[in-house]
C-alpha cells in the first residue's frame, strides 16, 4: 500500500521480478502531429476522450489475472482490469 498525492491509498504489486522480464512489449508507431493535422480536413467525424480512467477499462483474462493476483495481510486479490492510476 502506498499513500496517494490526496490521502487516499493504493493497492500495489510488484511485479519487476516475475511478470515484466516476460512480457512482450507491443508498441506501434504513433503519427506524427503533423500527419495528424494533414488528415483533419478530410474528417467528418470527432470525438473527445477523457482517458483518466482509461486503464480501468482494459478486462485482464483468466490467465493474466492468476499471474497478476497480489498477495496482502487480508488475503490474495486477482485483477480483473488493469490497473493504474496516475
């Protein structure tokens, strides 16, 4: 458990030994902004994001959620949504 900037706590596992030496970075190449603006005059369509909370959308399947399960003083906790917090 670590304190957060407004007192609240947070729930955290450690995984930099068991999990991340594992896992497959899937990274993709984002467009430059200027490519971005080239395309805006043929869009028809916007739309806004809060993406605050975006993580928390993201279901962790049956098997990632027994790799992730963190282990506290009240018992084990599996994920079921990715979790991170800014």
């Amino acid at each position: 458990m670590v304190n957060k900037a407004d007192g609240k706590l947070r729930l955290c596992g450690d995984y930099k030994v068991t999990v991340n030496p594992v896992t497959k970075a899937n990274s993709y190449p984002l467009p430059r902004f200027e490519e971005i603006l080239a395309a805006l005059p043929n869009a028809s369509h916007f739309s806004k994001l809060d993406m605050s909370q975006a993580y928390y959308q993201l279901v962790v399947d049956e098997a990632a959620q027994e790799l992730l399960t963190i282990n506290t003083h009240r018992g084990l906790f599996k994920v079921k949504r990715l979790a991170f917090d800014i």
